[in-house]
C-alpha cells in the first residue's frame, strides 16, 4: 500500500473525517483518532496489510507518517 493510499484509507474508512490529513498531520490534531481508531488502525494493519502492530507503538506515533512507517 502507498502512502497515498494509507492516508485515503484512514481519512476515509478509519476515521471517516472531514479532516484532510498528509504524512505530517499529528494524530493529537484529528479528533476522530480516539481509542476506537487505534483499534481499528491495528485490525486493518493485520488484515489488510498482514502486519502484527502493537498497541503501545501505536501509542507512541505521533504522526499519520508514523502510523504508515509501522506497516512497512
């Protein structure tokens, strides 16, 4: 998945957000990232992209960059 497409997905599917988000955005700044988009970010990182995320890394991203680099 590019980054481009991860960015779609979670504006679109994760957080479903009017918020236009880039690799930069902080997490802090979008309010639709709460604890349910935690864990839907980390069901979609193993099923769509087959990748075991953990929460506490999850937890320490900062940024959508962040989230993108723990599926690579």
């Amino acid at each position: 998945m590019s980054e481009q497409e991860f960015l779609t997905k979670m504006k679109e599917d994760i957080l479903d957000t009017e918020t236009d988000i880039d690799a930069g955005t902080e997490l802090a700044s979008v309010e639709e990232w709460d604890s349910l988009g935690v864990v839907d970010f980390i069901a979609m990182a193993n099923t769509v992209c087959g990748k075991k995320v953990k929460r506490d890394d999850v937890n320490a991203a900062k940024t959508f960059g962040d989230l993108y680099a723990l599926l690579k």
